[in-house]
C-alpha cells in the first residue's frame, strides 16, 4: 500500500541505508580535513567581491557589525546542523534531516532548495573565479579576449536579455571541469588539494592583515555607522542590516560539510567540531580583514567589486607584489568553493537518488573511486553550461535566500525531534533547550524577509519546477511510499 505526502522515514531506517554496502562511500576524512573543508566552501566571493560593494553601498565601516550579525546567525544554525549531522551522519544533510522529521514532501522541497543553493553559488563563484583568471593573466602580460572570457547572453533591467556577441566563458568552463572531474575520481585527492589551497587562502589573508595593519588610519573607520541617507538600508541600522543579508553569503558553505558525514571517520564527533571550527575561523578572518580594507580606505572607494585591490594600492608601491598575491589566493579561495559545493551536490543528489526520488544512476558509487561518480558528473556537466553560456548573477541573493530558508527547515526539524523523540542519543546538543532553534529559525526568516521582492518570485519560481518534477518523477518512484519498487 502506499504512503502519504508527508511519510518519515525512521532515523534507525537512514542509518541503516548510510552502512548498505553498496552505497558505501569511503571514509577518510577527520576533524582537520572537514575544517579545511568547511573553510574551502566559506571563504570566497563573499569576502574578496561583495565585503567592499555592501560597505560602500549600505554599511559603510558597520560592515563589520554587518559580518558579525551575520556569523550570529549562522552560529544558530550551524548549532541545530552539528546536532543533526552528528545523530544523521547521511550524505543528504538537510535533506535527510527533513525526511526524518518532517516527511517526504517537505524533504523533497528541502532537496531542491538545496540544489539551489548548491548549483548557483559555485556557479557564480566560478564567473567570478573567471574574472579574477583574466585579470591576472593580463598582469602577466597574456590579454583573453572578451569573447572567450565572458557568456554569450546577458540581461539587465533596462534591456532585458540580450546576446552579447561573446562565445564562452571558456576559464569559468574550465576550472569547473577541473575540479568536477578531480572530485568525481576521489576524496582524498579532492581533499588534498583543498587543504593546499586553504592553507594558500589562510596564509595570503594573514599576510594581508600583517602588512595592512600599519596602514589603518582609525578615521576611516569613524564614525563605524554613518548616519542614514533617509533611505531605508542607505546607512545607519537598516544599511548594517541590509548589509548582513548581503554578506550572509560569505557564511555559506559551512553546511556543505553534513554532506561530507559518509565520508568522516568518526562523524558523531567531527561534524560539529568542522562546523563551528570553520565557521569559527572564518569569522575572526573576515572581521580581521574588514578592519584592515576599510581602515586603509575611506568606505567612500570600496565600491568596485576589486575592492581588495584597491587597498592594496593604498599600501603604497613597496606593496606592489602583494596586490599579485591577493589575486592568487582569491583564486585559490574560489577554486575551493567550487571544489566543496560541487561535493555536497553530487551527495545530495545521490541521496535522493537512493530514496528513488530522482533516477538510480545518481545514487551509483563508483566501485573503485567509491564516489558518486555519475552523480558528480552531472553536475560538473550542468555547471559547465552555466558557467559558460548563462548570466548567474542575475540570480543575485537566490542562494542566499534558499539557504536561509533550509537553515530555517533545519531549526524547525529539531524542534520537532527534540519534542517527540527526546530521548534519541544525541552525540551533539545546541545548548539551552530550544533557544537555539528558535533564534535559528526566527533570525532566519527575518533576513529571508529583508530580500528583495524579485528574489522571493525566483524562489518561488525555482519551487514550482521542483514540485512539477516531483509530480512526474520522485512522488511515482519513491521507495518510502511504494516500497514493492524497491
Ligand atoms: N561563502 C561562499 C563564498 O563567499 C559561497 O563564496
């Protein structure tokens, strides 16, 4: 007989799945590798292209308060996943932890939500990766012609879309295809190479801050919230709280690593130590940095996304080599969170696969990378078009919007597990009863509610062909609900 809408699926039922031989994926990674990881998917454009843009336009110096409401409500959060991720330990994340709790429906539209989020911010963080590419290669002296360095399609609000003229983002397609196909042949490999490139990431922004921190001039960063223009989110408290919606992005990623839990040795105790460790880390950099760029430079001339550039000119000629070195490590930076999210995707999707909401050739592992090897090459594949032929960053705040929303989810999951299965061994616990959740899920919902109008419709449009996919393809085949398919 088949289930309903909102069938659970028991927590004993998905750890059971987790140890099924012929999903196994390998476990190799301890509390320092998942760190890195977290931090790999953390640090990024959020940092290096949108810190200056949000001071000039909203925050001013009160990007910094902006930063830190920001990790605040990412701390809640993080909490609420570490529990989950520590008593779930499934490569599903959130996903899973919505079908424990709240039933299939809600998990599937978790799923997709995820995908959102998983899908456009590498994309947009390799478009950026690709500016970032040419740029250093005409320092180099070797100029890329725009028509192979940007997509052939544009849009903007005046004239809609438009063909550009230009072929293919062809750097963007490439670093995708690299790191798609490193991921796809092993973990361990995928690891290494983000331990180096965070190490990279760390070790240029703690030369940034050395060098930068005698060029502070405190007037820069006084007063720290200039007075509101008389428009709502111009400066003074709503600027620093549109400013923390803007810079929420630059906290993604940490959730990235509840996808890595099959692949963690012992994830009932690393999980929650990957994800506050990284996101602990990560905040002390940003707030570190943003002192050092806005005190170097007034507010006034952060607006250009190469902000980091221009702070490193106001250091003077004997810096020259560093605005070099700045550069290499944004790459480095973004080459990771491209790395990690094209991890949790592939993950995601192999889940849902194996809960026969998407075809079987997702939740397939490789039998000698032990990977989800189709799953990952799908989405390398999906990526390389977007990447190479669409405008993502008309999608602006959608990732963090459908982030925001699953942070919210998970909040509300454990809620409810604390409340009807309170005495479920948990390895992890957010303290102070349901404190956490609640914060996580109510600061959640009021930064959801500060984006913008047209962010919402793209939510809302995104939901719609999620439900219409699962009408036609997981409501028919999910082995909960028609178990004799199985
Ligand atoms: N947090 C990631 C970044 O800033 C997504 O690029």
């Amino acid at each position: 007989m088949s289930k309903g809408l909102f069938a659970k699926k028991s927590i004993s039922a998905l750890l059971d799945e987790a140890s099924d031989k012929s999903h196994a994926l390998k476990r190799t990674l301890g509390p320092m590798n998942l760190t890195a990881m977290g931090i790999g998917a953390i640090i990024g454009a959020g940092l290096f292209v949108l810190t200056g843009p949000a001071a000039a336009t909203y925050a001013g110096p009160g990007v910094l308060i902006s930063f830190v409401i920001a990790a605040i409500v990412c701390v809640f959060s993080a909490l609420c996943y570490a529990e989950f991720a520590s008593m779930i330990p499934i490569a599903g994340s959130a996903y899973s932890y919505a079908y424990a709790t709240l039933g299939e429906f809600v998990a599937w539209i978790m799923g997709w939500v995820l995908v959102c989020e998983f899908l456009f911010s590498p994309t947009t963080v390799a478009v950026g990766w690709s500016s970032y590419f040419v740029s250093l290669m005409r320092d180099c002296g070797w100029d890329i012609s725009a028509a192979w360095s940007n997509g052939p399609i544009a849009y903007d609000l005046v004239n809609g879309w438009m063909v550009t003229g230009n072929f293919l983002n062809i750097p963007a397609m490439l670093i995708v295809t690299l790191i798609g196909g490193m991921v796809a042949i092993g973990i361990q490999t995928a690891a290494f190479v983000n331990n180096l490139l965070v190490i990279v990431k760390l070790g240029v922004i703690a030369l940034l801050i050395i060098c930068g921190m005698a060029f502070i001039n405190w007037d820069n960063l006084t007063p720290l919230i200039p007075a509101n223009t008389g428009v709502f989110g111009q400066f003074g408290w709503s600027g620093v709280m549109r400013g923390a919606s803007v810079v929420f992005f630059a906290f993604i990623g940490f959730d990235a690593i509840a996808t890595l839990a099959q692949e963690s040795r012992n994830p009932q105790k690393d999980m929650p130590i990957g994800m506050l460790g990284s996101l602990g880390i990560s905040t002390i950099a940003y707030i570190l940095v943003g002192i050092v760029l806005l005190g170097a430079v007034s507010y006034t001339q952060m607006g250009a996304p190469d902000s980091f550039a221009v702070a490193v000119n106001a250091f003077g000629p004997k810096f020259v080599w560093l605005r070099y070195v700045v550069k290499i490590a944004i790459l480095a930076g973004l080459t990771t969170v491209i790395l990690v999210m094209i991890m949790g995707l592939a993950r995601i999707l192999f889940t849902m696969a194996i809960d026969g909401l998407l075809p079987k050739a997702f939740g397939k592992t490789h039998p000698k990378f032990k990977t989800p090897f189709f799953a990952t090459l799908f989405v390398t594949l999906v990526m390389i078009v977007i990447t190479g032929v669409f405008p993502v960053e008309i999608l602006g705040q959608l990732t963090s919007m459908s982030t925001l929303l699953v942070f919210a989810i998970v909040g509300v999951g454990i809620l409810i597990l604390r409340y009807k299965q309170p005495k479920l061994h948990r390895p992890f616990k957010a303290p102070l009863g349901p404190v956490i959740p609640l914060l996580a899920v109510l600061t959640c919902l009021i930064q959801m509610g500060a984006l913008p109008a047209v962010t919402w419709i793209q939510l809302i449009g995104w939901m719609v062909v999620g439900l219409i996919i699962y009408a036609v393809y997981g409501a028919r085949h999910s082995l909960l609900r028609h178990p004799r398919k199985a």
